[in-house]
C-alpha cells in the first residue's frame, strides 16, 4: 500500500503539466479554446487527493492476485498471470481514479474555475452517477493498457535478470518500466481519445452515455486517423517517464520497507 502510493503520487505531480497538455489537444473545443498552455496545473489538487489511494488499491490488488495464481516454475503462465492480475487491480482501482479524473479533466479544459467548483458543479446537476461518468470507459482503456504493460515490463525484467546473472536494480525495473509504458500507451491511445470525450460530453449529448464505440466511431468520421490518435505524443511521454518514476519508485520502496 505504502510504495503504491509513494509511487503514484510522485509520477502524478512531476508529469501532471504533460498530462494537462494531451486532454487539451483531445478535449472536442481543440487546444487553444480548452486553455493552450495556460493554468497548466488546473485540476491538480483532484489528482493530488486521488493519487495516493488509487495506486494503492491497484498495487495492493496486483501483488495479492499475482501471488494466489500459477506463477514461478510454471514459466508459460507467468504472462497470464500478471495480465489478470494488473486487470483485476485496474477494475479496482478505477473506483477511486474515475472520480478524481472526471474532475480533473473538466478543470484541465476549464482553467477558470476551481477544482471544488467543478466538484460541486457535477454534484448538483450530474449526482454521484456523474462523477462516475466514464468508468466503463476508463476500465476499457485501463485493461488493454495493462495487459500489454505489466506481462511487458514483467518478461524485460526476467530477461535482463538473466542476462546479468542476478535480480535487477530499482533504476533498471525502471527503464523496463519506462519502454513497456511508452508501447502500451501508443496503442491504447485511441481508447484514452474515447474516455476523454465521454469525460467531457455535455450532460444529455450522445457522448455522455459512454458508449465507447460510438465515440470511437464519431472520431473516426469527424477527424478521422489523427483524431483517434490526438495527444499521442505526450501521452506516451509522460506514461514512458510514468512508468520509470512509478515503477522505479514503487521497487525502491518495497525494497525499503520489505
């Protein structure tokens, strides 16, 4: 719980500018209008609360999962393994990300207004239901995104365990973490896309259903290839520094405290 949440919360706030950046460029107004490059801090103080808890409740889902499941000598299931593991800690940890993301989001294309303005804002006219908008939406990034993720940075971990002849050091889980979060990025961004725009759907518009296909389905026909794919670039910046500062943390505080 402790080096899950040390570890979300730095990767959080030191890339937070980065992340402001890529829902600009995919919020439906475009970039200029959500606030260019302005108030690039808006929101923070939703992911500063939310950080801590949401990667413990992901951490301490993954590592229980991983150690009740075939794991170890069965080498063939390892992949397996860490993929229902890291997608069972998605579900769960998505309970307590959505909220915060939902009004981090709406702060990020609204620099005017305060993050407990929009907090109280989506209370009054959306209810609980609306700061859940999106949770099906953020699960269906989350799992893909995993998926690929954590049996990558697992499988370069043990590969260069066994190149060096022993167990790797917390800056070397690190850069494995870094190129296994910048590839598993690249290919979900269309998914990111999707949960942004339902994120920011008006109350009442299509978008705000949830339904991810046919936000898919208006982005591809309104924008076509480069609008699935807005924000490509600093979304995977900050998830490849991401997954070096998180997953680098999170070994290096488990080590300490363990």
């Amino acid at each position: 719980l402790k080096a899950g949440g040390v570890a979300g919360v730095c990767v959080d706030l030191i890339l937070f500018p980065l992340d402001t950046v890529k829902t600009r460029l995919q919020s439906p107004q475009g970039f200029r209008k959500a606030g260019g490059f302005r108030g690039i801090y808006a929101g923070v103080p939703s992911t500063a609360i939310g950080s801590f808890p949401n990667a413990a409740a992901f951490f301490i889902t993954y590592e229980n999962v991983k150690s009740v499941l075939p794991h170890g000598s069965s080498s063939y299931l390892s992949p397996a393994t860490h993929m229902v593991a890291a997608s069972l800690g998605e579900v769960v940890a998505c309970l307590i990300r959505v909220p915060s993301e939902v009004v981090k989001q709406r702060a990020q294309v609204s620099p005017s207004s305060s993050t407990l303005r929009i907090l109280s804002h989506t209370l009054y006219h959306e209810g609980i239901q609306g700061l859940y908008r999106g949770y099906k939406s953020t699960v269906l990034r989350e799992i893909p995104f995993s998926l690929v993720q954590f049996p990558l940075w697992e499988s370069l971990k043990d590969l260069w365990s066994w190149k060096q002849g022993h167990v790797v050091d917390s800056w070397q889980s690190a850069v494995c973490g870094a190129f296994a979060g910048g590839f598993a990025a690249a290919v979900t961004t269309p998914l990111d896309v999707a949960k942004t725009r339902i994120m920011l759907a008006k109350a009442g518009s299509s978008n705000a259903s949830g339904n991810v296909l046919a936000a898919l389905g208006s982005i591809w026909r309104t924008q076509g290839l480069s609008g699935l794919f807005a924000g490509v670039v600093p979304r995977m910046a900050a998830i490849s520094l991401g997954g070096f500062i998180f997953l680098g943390t999170y070994e290096k505080t488990r080590q300490l405290l363990l």
